[in-house]
C-alpha cells in the first residue's frame, strides 16, 4: 500500500537565491532530495527492524536526476529507491520543486508490503525532520510550511472495501481516521503526535494508539485526539462532549432512579463522567477498557476526568468510590458468567443494571454481533434501557439491497425479530443522532426490554419542560451551569423525531421494503389517497353519528385531518391528571376534563410514542362503534414485520408515530351515504379487560359513555 506527504513552504535552506544555482552550492537541492529520502527511510528502517537500508542497495536500486525547469523558472529533483525483498516490494520516491520566488513542495512517496500504519508512521516521523530542510516565513510565524498525508489504496483493499463494507460503514471510517481528522487536513494548525505506542487488547490483535495535539482555527483551546488503529476514540472538542451526552443522559433520565449503570467502552472516561453527573448513581461497572488507552486520556484530557462537582476528596472520576473498571476480562467471556448467574439466582443476581451503555469503536463488530446482544439482554430488568452507539446516520442518497452487509444493520434486524422467529426480541428498537459528536460515533439506537416500564414512556416522552426539570432536580450542579453542554429537553425531542434519512434506508432495504409501513409513508403524501368529504347525522340511539359524502377506496385515509386537530397528553402528563382529581375531588371542571378524555379519547403506544390521545374539532370523533366486523368501515394502521409480527423497529412510524397512531383508513370501499363505524377495541390496550366489557355491555344496551342528549348527564368513568 501507498501513503504520500505532501509539504509546501515559502522557502529553503538553498544557499543560491537564483534558481539557476538550485542545483548547486552547499546546501544544493540535489543533497536536500537526498536528505529528505535519507529521512523517510530511517524513520521506516526504525520501524520495521528488518528494513532495506542504504548501505546494502545496489546503485540500481537507487536512482537520482535533477534539473533546471524549462525557461529557468525554478528545478525539481527526483529520488527513486527500490529494493525487491522475499516478503514484497518497497519503494520510496521524493520529488522537490523550487520555483523562482523559493516556493518549495516536496513530495514522498512510500510503498511497502506492511501494515498501513507502518508506512504512515514512517512519514509522521520522518515529517519533523522533513520540515527542518524549509527556513520558517518569518512572515507568517514559525508554523508557516503546510503538510498532509494521504492513503492511497492498492487494488486489493479497493476490492476489500467493496465487498465487505457498505456505503454507509465505508464512510465512517473514513470520517473517523486519522488521515481525515488529522494527517490529510491542512487546515488543523501546530499539528504534533505526542505519543504513538502499540497495545493489546484482549482477544484482538495488537492495536496502534496514537495522541494528537492540533490547533482548530475554530476553537478557543489546542485540541488532542486519541486514536486506535488510526480510528477517533477520543477528543477534547466539542464533538467528544456531545457523544458521551448523547449516549448517557437520555437513557439515565428515562429511567426513574438509574442507580446501576454498566459502560462497555474501549474509552470510557467521558462516558464515565456523564454518568456520575446523576444523583441517584450507586454503582458504574466498566468493561472493555485498555488501561494503556485510559491512562493516556487521564494524563492527556483531564476535562473528561474532572468530578470536582462532587465535591469529594478527589476530583477524578475513576477515583470515584462507585466505580470499578474491570482490567483483564473479556467482555464477552464476563457476560457469559453473568446469564448462568442470572439463570440460577433471577431474584438475587448482581448482574443486573438499569442502564446499560455499549460504545462501539468504529470499524469493530464484535460488540454488534447477535451472541454479544443475546447475552447483553440477561443484563437487563424489565425497566432497563440500553443504548448503543454506532456509526452515523444513513444518507439520502444511499443505495442499499439486502440487509447483511453492515454488522449495525444486522443488529437493528436482530434485536427487534421476536425470539419465535430467531431474534433477540426486544419489543421496541429506536435510533437517534447527534450530528454534533460527528466524526465519532453519531447515531445512538435505544434497546428496551418492556415499553409497560416507566423508562419507556419517559424515554419517548416530548415535554421540553419536564426534561429540562429532570436535569436540573436529578444531576449535579457544576461549576458552569446549566451541567451539559449539547443535552437538554429540546434536544431530547430532536432525538426522538427520526431523521428522513432513516425512512428512507428502511424502505429501501430489504426485508423492509415491502412492508405496508412504506406504502403507508408513501401514500400519506399522495393528495389521492387523502378523504375529507363526511358528515355528522343524528340517530335515535346513538345521537351524533358519521356518514360518508363521497366514495372512499378501500385502503385510502378518511378525515386525515383529524390527526393534525388533536391533543396528545404525554403519559407522565396524562398520569398526573389522574392523580390530581384524585387529590381534588371536588375540582369539577377537572374531573370533567377527564371524563372528556374517557368518552373520546384513546391511547397511543407503539414505536416512539407512549400516551393519551383525543380529538378536540374534528367530528371524526363522533364516528361510533362497530359492533362486529361486518359493520367495520375504518380501523387504525396495523404495522407489521416480515414475519408479520407487530413491528419492533420502524423509522417510517417512529418519525410519523402521531400519525400513525391516529390516522384511520378504509377497511373496504366505503359508498356515498354509508355509515361510517370503528372498532373502539383499538383505543385501549388488550390487557385493558374492563374496557372490553363494557364494549360488549354498550353493544348490547346501546349506551355508552357519551350522554345522546345536551340535557342528559351520565358518567360511567373510574379512576
């Protein structure tokens, strides 16, 4: 493989100020190409131990021209080395150009059948030296020369990238690498590698760690990166902030007293820091961690160690008595003890966590794969959340097939098939993104275990407000105020309106794409398919009742409008209501608010979505109870997997969840003059046995809960 440097500077340590004595003097260009090959091959001969030298080249292996450019306008150099061995080719080619005015370029180029990082680490090191050969402008300060290095692929790892990575997975790892982040942007200042060192990790192959300092123009502070194997783990920017905000807060204020927290991380310290912001936290466990990396990040970061809004007698995090990070045990090994314990002690098994957060590095699968989230799941009670950090959202213009290519999507596939048909069974699966953490990891997807629990409804729930109160009763004050920098109840509410970018790779994916929920996204926006033309009759027995004025298609929406003129209760709001005429019976108005809620109202669960709906100026809510089937004209949408199970995971429903909860269509086609009637069963949930009962008392008395008559009173509603 190939990678090339590049450095361009206003002047040289050329002893001629005419570009005609470029290639001459004591500091000719020719000994300065010489040198800055000398440079390149040390530094690669440091590395790899058994390198090609100097001294045992042929002169065939080594070759040198240099000239004037044509019009005496400058002259550039050229060096070639090449040196055949057993385990493969190695080439290195520096070429310098000097124009009139000393503008400098150089150019390297290094070629060998070694790892990548060895050929890049090679020119990283060989740079500082590189860079010595170009006198400083004093025009422009001490850092005016300007440099990047860049990876050209063989045809091999072309292919490699082709066949085993999708789009999307191609993408983030280039937007993650060092090369991107680093090596290959020239508008990153005072760019130094501060530490490079190898480290193993358990059950994984050696792994390259490298820390960056740079200065972002767009930044107050010097920024330093961590990388592994040349992929962003960890940075003091902002976007290092808002990935740990984004994987940590909206799961630990969903749940009502997160006190056992559990972080799968490689680099975990921020993550670590977000948690103990929470009040309630007794313990946070810590797997998958190299302490080469941790220690590297203590000493390097310390703003992601800095608990000193615990006012404890130590300020770091790691110090803290609630946490342990458990060196030397495999994840995977550690998690497969902890199902035999919860098998044979469910009641009392310490396994158990009511948080539990998964960052998995970009490029790595292991952490994704379906016998890691099987096992995963024995982690969790019926109110636990788990939050899993991977890769960045799709984008528009993705081309996708079959699903199977990308380790996440498997996961998302996996983790909401019901265990009947092979999967793990989760009942609701949920993604969001965080653009800001870009180019660390910036889609989140949520795994919850039961969406009966209060986690779920809190999670999904869309009260700015109440967010908002959460942070400020429920975490630590710091010293800047408020305690996050990205999170807040606003930008929980971003979080859970999925992005159009999702819509559209679900329902261009198989097995996804031919689900209804697809057709349903695309016919909601089709103006044919949209019926608004009923009218509100009166019946002796029933009073207000609807009727159709126009033909309806079977399948086609009646009175979408209603969707749009509702009021939706979130469930914690719709709860407190309940509570509050319990408290104040004598508040009138209130208990006819509820009373109003019972009579028209109707619950709204599923994905993204947990609360009370009701409509308050549409006359859909007068359309009446089908008493059977054959008197059934509408009903909700019924959204399904391909196993034809009731979907776990859906963008398209997530981001219309509203809709979808609301919207009635068609169950045939629907005749001018024909009365229109839904089965009421659909308002409550199936445990909802009492709601039933009294569905077949009103069939068969003919009364229900709304008074036919302006001057009848009757309330049949129970808190």
């Amino acid at each position: 493989t190939t990678f090339e440097l590049h450095v361009d500077g206003r002047a040289t340590t050329l002893g001629a100020s005419a570009p005609s004595g470029a290639l001459e003097g004591p500091a000719s260009l020719a000994d300065i190409s010489m040198g800055v090959a000398t440079d390149a091959l040390h530094s690669y001969c440091n590395l790899t131990r058994s390198p090609p030298s100097l001294e045992n080249m042929t002169i065939d292996d080594r070759e040198q021209h240099c000239f004037p450019h044509s019009g005496g306008r400058g002259a550039c150099c050229f060096v070639n080395y090449h040196h055949a061995r057993d385990d493969g080719l190695f080439t290195l080619q520096v070429v310098i150009h000097v124009s009139n005015d000393l503008y400098t370029r150089i150019d390297v180029s290094l070629t060998a059948s070694v790892d990548d990082h060895v050929i890049r680490q090679s020119l990283v090191q060989a740079l500082p030296k590189i860079r010595e050969r170009l006198v400083a402008d004093t025009r422009n300060g001490d850092d005016s020369s300007v440099w990047f290095i860049n990876h050209r692929p063989n045809a091999v790892q072309i292919d490699l990238t082709q066949t085993h990575l999708d789009a999307q997975e191609d993408r983030d790892m280039k937007a993650a690498s060092v090369e991107s982040v680093i090596l290959g942007n020239s508008g990153m200042r005072n760019r130094v590698q501060l530490e490079h060192t190898f480290v193993d990790f358990p059950n994984a192959s050696q792994s390259l760690l490298e820390l960056w300092e740079y200065k972002d123009l767009h930044l107050k502070d010097p920024v330093k990166s961590l990388f592994i194997d040349g992929k962003l783990q960890m940075t003091t920017s902002p976007a290092g902030t808002a990935h740990a905000e984004a994987l940590v807060h909206p799961a630990m204020i969903a749940h009502s007293i997160p006190k056992n927290v559990i972080i799968i991380s490689r680099t975990p310290l921020a993550l670590v820091r977000e948690v103990l912001k929470h009040k309630s936290v007794e313990r946070v466990t810590v797997f998958g961690t190299d302490m080469t990396a941790l220690d590297i990040v203590m000493r390097s970061m310390p703003v992601h160690n800095d608990c000193s809004f615990l006012k404890t007698d130590d300020p770091n995090c790691v110090s803290q008595a609630a946490v342990e990070i458990v060196d030397q045990v495999d994840v995977k090994e550690w998690l497969s003890s902890c199902r035999k314990d919860v098998s044979v002690n469910q009641d009392s098994a310490t396994c158990y966590y009511d948080v539990v957060l998964l960052d998995v590095p970009i490029g790595r699968h292991e952490w994704l794969s379906p016998g890691f989230h099987d096992d995963l799941q024995w982690l969790c009670k019926e109110d636990t959340v788990i939050v899993v950090s991977s890769g960045s959202h799709p984008q528009l213009s993705d081309v996708t097939g079959e699903i199977g290519m990308n380790a996440r999507d498997m996961l998302l596939y996996n983790a909401s098939r019901k265990q009947s048909h092979g999967g793990i069974g989760y009942p609701t699966v949920l993604v969001f993104d965080e653009p800001l953490a870009q180019p660390l990891s910036s889609t989140y997807i949520a795994l919850f275990d039961s969406i009966e629990e209060q986690t779920y409804s809190r999670f999904v729930r869309k009260n700015n407000p109440a967010i908002d109160i959460d942070i400020v009763n429920r975490l630590h004050p710091t010293i800047s105020s408020p305690p996050t920098l990205v999170y807040d109840g606003s930008t929980h509410i971003g979080y859970m309106t999925t992005s159009k970018a999702w819509e559209n790779w679900f329902c261009r994916t198989s097995p996804w794409k031919d689900l209804s929920v697809c057709e349903f996204a695309s016919n909601w926006m089709d103006p044919d398919y949209h019926h608004f033309s009923i009218e509100v009759r009166q019946d002796q027995v029933k009073g207000r009742t609807v009727y159709a004025t126009e033909d309806i298609p079977k399948g086609h929406f009646v009175n979408p409008k209603d969707a749009a003129l509702s009021w939706r209760l979130e469930k914690d709001v719709f709860d407190a209501l309940v509570q509050f005429v319990k408290d104040y019976p004598d508040a009138e108005m209130y208990k006819n608010l509820f009373d109003f809620l019972q009579a028209y109202g109707f619950t709204q669960q599923g994905i993204g979505i947990d609360g009370f709906g009701v409509s308050v100026a549409s006359i859909s809510t007068f359309i009446n109870h089908a008493c059977s089937k054959d008197d059934e004209r509408i009903t909700g949408l019924s959204i399904v997997d391909d196993d034809g199970e009731e979907a776990a995971f859906s963008p398209p429903y997530a981001r219309r969840a509203e809709v979808i909860e609301q919207v009635t269509v068609a169950t045939q086609d629907i005749h001018i003059g024909e009365e229109i009637l839904q089965d009421y069963s659909m308002f409550r949930p199936e445990s909802d046995k009492a709601y039933k009962e009294y569905l077949e008392q009103m069939c068969a008395t003919g009364v229900g809960l709304v008074p036919r008559d302006s001057d009848e009173s009757r309330s049949t509603c129970t808190l």
